[in-house]
C-alpha cells in the first residue's frame, strides 16, 4: 500500500517486564466517576449516571516525559487516574464477566484544559477542545492483568513537586472497573487498542511550567511528568 504521505508510528504503550508494545486506537475516559471530585466540580454525584469524553490515540505521552504547558489554556490541570486495557472483543458484556476483558493496568494523568472545559460546559458545547489535545494523556507501562491480579481498590494519589494533591482509594469510584467496561460495551464494540481512563478523585488543580507530578497506584508503581514552558 502507498500512502500520502508516510504514518507516524502507530500509538502504543510499552508492557512492563516483556519487549511488546499495546497498540492503541482509542481512548474512553469516565466524567466526575468519584463523588467527593464530582462535588468539587459543583454536581451532584448521585444522580448522574456514568458519561465519557474521548481523547486521540495520538495524545499518548509515556510517563518521565517533559510536556509543554498547553496551548490556548490558562488553566493546565492534572488528573491523576487508573488506566485499563481491553484484551479482546467486549461486546455488550455482563458486569459479572466484565473482568475477563482486561488486558492490564496503568496509571494516567488526564490532562484537562480547565478553563476551556468549563467554558464549553456553561455554553453545551462538546469538551474536545478541554480534553481531547496534543499531550493530554500521560501513561505509565502498561502491568498485564495476569501480573497484577484484578485492580479494584487500593491507594492511588498525586503529587506536585513534593506536595500530596489527590489521595483516595480506587473503591471510592462511583462507577467500577466491571460496571464501566460493561456500560461502555453497550455503546462500542470494544475491543483489543482501546484503553479506559477511569476517573480522578478529588483534589486536581492546576500547573504551571517548572512544575513535577508524581502519581502513583500502589500496585503499579509510579507515573513522573514534567511540565516545560509554554511555546
Ligand atoms: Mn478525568
């Protein structure tokens, strides 16, 4: 096949401990999925049920990386999240059998273009421009589930230069791990290349450039982004 122009490489993400990649096609990430970051953002969270945003697979950076401050923000926040991999065809599956279609875990920083994403909000405009960006999806090596054994609670925080910002427990989802990959699978055929970032807890806020973000979960070890100047 000859192409226009020649691909950038495929987006993927590195398996800890083999020399595989995951390729990635698609990113799903839950909105407000713990209550108390739900309340931060000024809703409700018993009253909503789960909804998604999307960010390009090209929006992948892997962890350690330095990133420049965003463009057209004044408001770069982090999001620190747990991250899983589908491992074959999900289909309108059970929650009781959403765990078989795991391929593995990460952790994530869904970077968010506050400002802009609470613009297009107030307005009911779509969130792409507050989300969906160059840069905006950190990720550490991806720990196959047949590593880690099932992730369903435990620590997860953030740290910005030193200073704990976000610490919660994973159970504290609104909506877990099983109930999302099902709920998702009634909308998408999902399947191998789509990754899920599942929601942050409370305490994001913003960056500023000179800044370091160490995120961490306790079973998967840790997330280091840096933050460069603007360009
Ligand atoms: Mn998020």
């Amino acid at each position: 096949m000859d192409f226009v122009y020649t691909p950038e490489n495929i987006p993927s993400v590195p398996v800890q401990g083999s020399n595989l990649h995951y390729a990635v096609s698609r990113i799903f990430c839950v909105g407000r999925n713990y209550a108390a970051h739900a309340r931060e953002m000024g809703f409700d969270p018993d009253r909503e049920p789960p909804f998604y945003f999307t960010k390009p697979a090209n929006a992948l950076v892997l962890t350690g990386a330095t990133i420049p401050y965003a463009l057209g923000t004044q408001n770069l926040h982090y999001e620190m999240e747990l991250v899983i991999a589908i491992s074959k065809p999900a289909f309108r599956v059970s929650v009781e059998h959403a765990q078989d279609y795991i391929y593995g875990y990460a952790c994530g920083l869904d970077m968010t273009r506050r400002d802009l994403q609470i613009k297009s909000r107030e307005i009911g405009r779509p969130w792409d421009f507050g989300k969906a960006f160059e840069n905006s999806a950190i990720i550490t090596p991806l720990v196959p589930k047949s590593v880690s054994g099932p992730i369903n609670s435990g620590n997860i925080d953030l740290s910005v230069n030193g200073v704990v910002k976000q610490k919660a427990d994973l159970k504290d989802m609104i909506w877990n791990v099983s109930e999302i990959i099902a709920n998702l699978s009634e909308y998408y055929h999902l399947t191998t290349g789509d990754l899920i970032y599942t929601g942050t807890p409370e305490g994001v806020g913003p960056v500023v450039a000179g800044d370091t973000l160490v995120g961490n979960i306790d079973q998967l070890g840790k997330l280091e982004l840096h933050i460069g100047p603007a360009e």
